[in-house]
C-alpha cells in the first residue's frame, strides 16, 4: 500500500480519526445527499439512510483506528459505494432473496474496488473479533475492556482490588485466549487467503 | 495454550523488555513464521479491542449520532404537514385522548425504567477540582444532556473515585450504553465505597430498562437492608412479580 499515492481526500480519512466535528459536517454536506437520494430511490427512506451512512463512517474510523487507512482515490467515490453496497446487503437481508440495482455509474475505477473490497474485509473481520470477544468468559471480558476503557495497568488493578503482576498476566492469556479462538474458527481461515 | 508467549508478546508491544530479550525477541520474530503469525495475529487483536473500547472511539461514536441527527432531522423538518382543524376533528381528538388515557393506564402495572429515573443532582467539583471537562460532566448530567455528560466523562483524565464513575454510569444507562456502565458499575460494586449499593441499585435498574427483569429481580435481591435504596428496591420486586 505504501507505493500508491495518496490522494488528497485523505484528509476525510484523518478528520474522521480525529473526530473533528467541522470535517465530518462536512461529509454530511458534501456526500450524504446522494447517498440519500440513492438509497430513496431504491426501496429505502430517510431513517435507512441514516444508518447506513453511520455504520459506514463507523467502520472507516474503525479500520483507519485499528490498521491505519491509506485512500488512493477519491472519498466520494470510495464512501458512496461501500454506502450503495451496504444497502444492498440489508435489502438482500430483508427480502430472503437476490435484488439487483440497476447500474447507471458502469465503470468503477479499479482504485476503489480495492479499497472498498479492503475495508469490507475488515468489517468482517471486526465482526469476527466481536463474536469471538462475546465467547470469551465473563472475567476476561471485563477485564479486558476496563484495561482499554481506563488509561493504566495500575488504575484496572486497583479498580479489580487485584495486584498489578495478576492484571499483566490476565490481560495477556485473556488476550492470546482470544487469538486462539480467532484461529480456531472457520471464518478467520478465509481471510488468510 | 503458551502462557509464556503471550507474557512476551504483551511485554515487546509495551516495551517492558530488557535490551538482549527485545534482541532475541526480534531475531526469533524474523526466523520463526510460525512465532511471527502469532504475534501478528497477537498484536491485531490488541489494536482491535484498543478500537472497540478505548473512550476515544466512544466520543467518536457520539458525536457522530449528533452530527448525524442534526443533519437527518433538518431535512426531515423541511416538510412541515400543516392540517386545518375543523370542529369534528375535535370529537375524534378527544375520543382518540381518552383511549389513549385508558391505555396508558391499563400499560401503567408493568414497572419501567422511566418510573425510576429520578438521579440525584451531581456536585462533585467544588473539591478544588480545575478539570473543565469534569465540571462540563456535571452540568451537563444535571440539565439531563446525558450524551453530552458522556462525551465530557470520557475527557476527564482519570475517574478515579467511584463517585464519578457511579455518575458516569448512570450517564451511560441513559445513553443505552449498557454493557459499558456494567463494567463501571461492576467495579464500584468490588469496591468498598457508599456507592457499593447503590451501583447494585443501577445495575438493576440497566437490566429492568433492557426489559431483563430475571436479571433485575437477582440484583435487587442483593442490595442489603441497610442500604439507601432497599425501599424502593423492594418496591421494584414486588411490581415485578
């Protein structure tokens, strides 16, 4: 990824990761009327459009916060079709069967295919992580997310009322738990592909 | 499962290894693939659950519902329906007020969440506190601006006294945030403070508003006599059953 330019939309991208309310005002201006009037036009109303730009711009903070995202084409177009894509997936959800929405844009640059295919792997994934996090027993999940949620080891000891060697240790067999469940299951196989 | 190998990777992702381990470390990182996809994979899920439950991400997730409703509701408002009123609309009004009254009444046994929602007011910055985001905290949690209170919570560089993290909590469950103020409120209640009771009462009251009266039910049974909130409390049970 690091051999392709960057394109200028980047700052999008960093706005998002800084939660700078001025740029992600902006994303709601410039690019959401289309996405609503798409999704108007195709089954949905205003309320749909909601959600999908929200889980959309979620799962780009997410895989800029956890991977690092690098955009080598424009947001627009990057953003309006994982958003146009995400609506067929629940329209597909809702009616049990196959729906097809006609294609006026016909071409789509080769650059966004593979950054929309790359964070759509990573939704996956970050639904992967999810599931196998809610498997994980009751006392690693707490303490896992109180040593995420609270700034240092020292704080989720004290807030354990354990030692701070114990929380070490815990979080580090609670989190290679994890891992070995990851690794275990069906689905992280095919995104080793 | 290797519990000395996730001990290492946990030390070399925070640094904590003496300069010949780190050596080591890196060398076996090189010539070992199977070591090597260990630690990456190790490493990917520790930045995923950074991503899940760090406060930045929280903060981001909030202000985004805000930016997102302010933008949707303004269009919705573009459309304004105006209807002209005329005298046997009034009937009709009146009739549908009195079936909406009987209703309401006949739905009024179930106990819900809105009957106990009454917060004590939050004063906890007159302690020579000059945290900003912490007075933000509190003004904004007693106008009832829960996500705001939230957002200003999640600013404060330490809560560190189970008194600000009872009323971040109690902040969260407005916000629907439940699995989150159950970890907080979890951690008051390992504690020994005059919130240990009261977290329980809480606890109860984020199970009942996410309709989970079994669960409910157990945690109320757990506050004791002497507490602030027994009374109500055994009100709560006695409703629920």
């Amino acid at each position: 990824m690091t051999g392709k330019n960057l394109h200028s939309d980047q700052i999008y991208i960093d706005g998002l990761l800084q939660n700078n309310s001025d740029v992600i005002q902006t994303i709601y201006k410039r690019f959401v009327p289309k996405i609503k009037n798409h999704i108007r036009n195709n089954s949905g109303n205003d309320d749909d459009a909601q959600d999908i730009v929200q889980e959309v711009l979620i799962v780009i903070y997410n895989q800029a916060r956890t991977n690092g995202l690098q955009l080598t084409c424009p947001f627009d177009a990057y953003f309006f079709l994982l958003c146009k894509r995400r609506w067929l997936n629940e329209l597909k959800k809702r009616s049990h069967k196959e729906v097809t929405i006609p294609e006026h844009l016909v071409s789509i640059d080769e650059p966004v295919q593979g950054m929309v295919s790359r964070t759509e792997i990573f939704d996956e994934k970050q639904s992967l992580f999810d599931e196998m996090f809610q498997k994980l027993g009751e006392k690693c999940r707490e303490l896992l997310q109180l040593s995420f949620v609270t700034k240092t080891m020292e704080e989720v000891a004290e807030k354990l009322n354990v030692s701070y060697g114990y929380v070490r240790k815990k979080k580090s067999l609670c989190t290679g738990q994890l891992t070995e469940m990851i690794r275990q299951s069906d689905r992280y196989k095919s995104f080793k592909n | 499962m290797n519990e000395e190998l996730y001990i290492g990777f946990e030390n070399y992702l925070n640094n904590e290894m003496l300069p010949e381990e780190k050596l080591d470390f890196e060398q076996r990182l090189q010539n070992d693939p199977e070591f090597r996809e260990y630690f990456r994979l190790y490493a990917e899920t520790t930045r995923f659950l950074d991503t899940s439950f760090s406060p930045e991400t929280a903060a981001f997730k909030e202000n985004l519902k805000a930016i997102s409703r302010e933008h949707f509701g303004e269009s919705l408002k573009k459309q304004p329906k105006v209807i002209s009123f005329r005298p046997w609309q009034y009937a009709v009004a009146a009739s549908i007020t009195i079936l909406f009254g009987t209703w309401f009444m006949m739905q009024s046994n179930d106990p819900e969440y809105n009957d106990f929602n009454q917060h004590e007011k939050a004063y906890f910055t007159e302690r020579g506190s000059e945290d900003k985001s912490l007075k933000d905290a509190q003004d904004f949690f007693n106008s009832k601006e829960y996500q705001k209170a939230v957002v200003s919570f999640e600013k404060v560089a330490v809560l560190d006294t189970p008194e600000l993290q009872y009323f971040y909590a109690i902040a969260l469950i407005e916000t629907n945030d439940f699995s989150k103020a159950a970890v907080v409120l979890n951690s008051i209640r390992q504690g020994n403070s005059i919130y240990k009771d009261k977290a329980t009462w809480y606890l109860a009251l984020s199970e009942l508003k996410q309709h989970k009266t079994q669960e409910c039910r157990s945690l109320l049974k757990q506050i004791p006599p002497d507490a602030e909130d027994f009374d109500k409390a055994q009100e709560l049970l006695e409703d629920l059953d």
